[in-house]
C-alpha cells in the first residue's frame, strides 16, 4: 500500500499572524518555482503541513484557502470539551473553523513541560476523532528509559493509552498519524541513527497491526521527529516504516523545510 510521505513543521513558539503570512507568500513563491515539488503536491505524492500556534491559525487558514498549491494546516493542541469554562483553552471544532485539518497530540513538551497525562491525552485523541480533526499523535521515550532499556515498554504504554477506546473498524489509517519522537532528540541536534528510528517505527506498526489489522498497519502513516535536518533526512526518509518528518526548528525556514521535502 502506498503511504503518502508527510513533512509536518512543528512551529512550537515561533511567528505571530504577521510572520507566518510571510512564511507562507515565501513558500509558496518558492513551490511555485520548483515545478517537480509542486507537481508532486498536485498529485498527492508528499503532503506538507504547517502546525503555527494558535493565534496565526486564522491567517495561515486565508492563505492556505486562497492558493492553488496544496498545504495543510494543523493546531499544536487542543482540549477534549467542545465548549465550557475552561479559560486559556481551545476547542478542536475552533481550530477545524479557521481551517485545521489536524492537530499534534501528545507532544513531548506538553507531556513533560506542562504535565500532560496519557489520559488527557485519550481524551482528546477520542475527541479529535469524534470531530473530524486527524490527530497527529506523539510518542517517544526520555534517555533515561533508552538507557533503561524500555523503549518499547513506553511508546507501547503510550499508544495503549491514547489508542485505547477506540474501535477495530475506526478507519485509523486515515484519520491518525503517529509520530515517535524521541525525547533526548528533540532540539537536541541529536538524531536518532536512521536504525534505531527505523526499529521503533517498526514497533509502531506491529503494535498498530495486532491492536487494528493489517489494513491500519499498512495505511497508517508513521513519521519520525527529533533533529530532523535537510543534512540527516534521507536516511531517514529511505527507511520502510518511516512516512516523513515531525520537524520543529528546521520547519521555520522556508528553505530547510523545502530541501527536507525534496529528500523524501
Ligand atoms: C518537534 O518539535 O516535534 C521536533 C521534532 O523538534 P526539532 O526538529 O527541533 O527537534
């Protein structure tokens, strides 16, 4: 089954309205030029993905409707309610209306910067899903569980977790992609070796596959992210369970991002 690569820029903290409109004129100033990139956009042969934060949403949702090369647009959160008197929060059918057509759960840095619980994260998995948001869901393991030896034993806990009420016919495939993120990799300039990101994303799909069957296993798209650079991202792209790229701080140039994309 053939998987679409997705190279998904996680902007974490970074450009206000002002510089995504920027960001998003310049990229697609640049697509437009590389006729092999944008034919490949037109014939869904890779998709990109920009995850600004939220108040830059809105804006990078007009720019996204307005053009005729194809980017897609996702939150870096959300909360599992619809409505309510949860202040400083935001809602998935909020995100959906400007124009989000994923949202990343899970990330390392909601997980251990801001506490976020395996249940919480369930909660908006379900949520998500429920709404029609795709959620992007991260895993990976600290050093100290590598060093332990229980990399598996985590990123297993953490798909049971964030997997756990849904359903064999839910079309997972589809609608989740999961992205193993190794926490010591993350704004780290250290990778993992192509190897070892390849055996975990493996993992993944076995894991996909006892849990969903063999359709899921195959459709799903499983991305790496950690350090993923536009010298380091063909090994990657060249492994047979990796789908693409979570890229944090290479995804806020225009320039990076494009020469990761001509890698995949
Ligand atoms: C991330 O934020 O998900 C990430 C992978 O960051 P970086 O590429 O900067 O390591």
């Amino acid at each position: 089954m053939r998987r679409v690569p997705f190279l998904a820029g996680n902007w974490k903290m970074h450009k206000g309205p002002k510089e995504t409109k920027e960001f998003i004129v310049e990229l697609f100033a640049a697509i437009a030029k590389d006729t092999s990139l944008k034919g490949f956009l037109k014939e869904n042969k890779v998709e990109l993905g920009i995850f600004p934060p939220f108040v830059s949403l809105e804006t990078a949702g007009r720019e996204v409707a307005s053009a005729d090369i194809s980017l897609s647009l996702g939150a870096q959160n959300m909360h599992w309610e619809d409505s309510g008197a949860f202040t400083g929060e935001i809602a998935g059918k909020m995100l959906m209306e400007v124009g989000c057509k994923y949202v990343i759960l899970g990330h390392s840095e909601r997980r251990h910067i801001f506490g976020e619980s395996d249940e919480t994260i369930g909660k908006k998995m379900n949520k998500a899903l429920e709404i029609g948001l795709k959620p992007v869901l991260c895993v990976g393991e600290t050093l100290e569980e590598r060093d332990e030896g229980i990399t598996e034993t985590v990123v297993k806990r953490q798909l049971e977790e964030a997997l756990r009420s849904l359903r064999e016919h839910e079309n997972i495939k589809d609608n989740i992609v999961i992205a193993y993120e190794p926490v010591w990799a993350i704004g780290t300039g250290r990778k993992a070796s192509d190897e070892d990101a390849q055996s975990v994303c493996a993992y993944i799909r076995k894991f996909i596959e006892e849990r969903f069957g063999s359709t899921a296993a195959e459709g799903i798209r499983i991305l790496y992210g950690g350090s993923v650079k536009p010298d380091n991202a063909k090994g990657l792209m060249e492994q047979k369970d990796i789908d693409g790229a979570l890229i944090g701080g290479a995804s806020l140039d225009v320039g990076s991002f494009l020469e990761i994309s001509r890698n995949t």
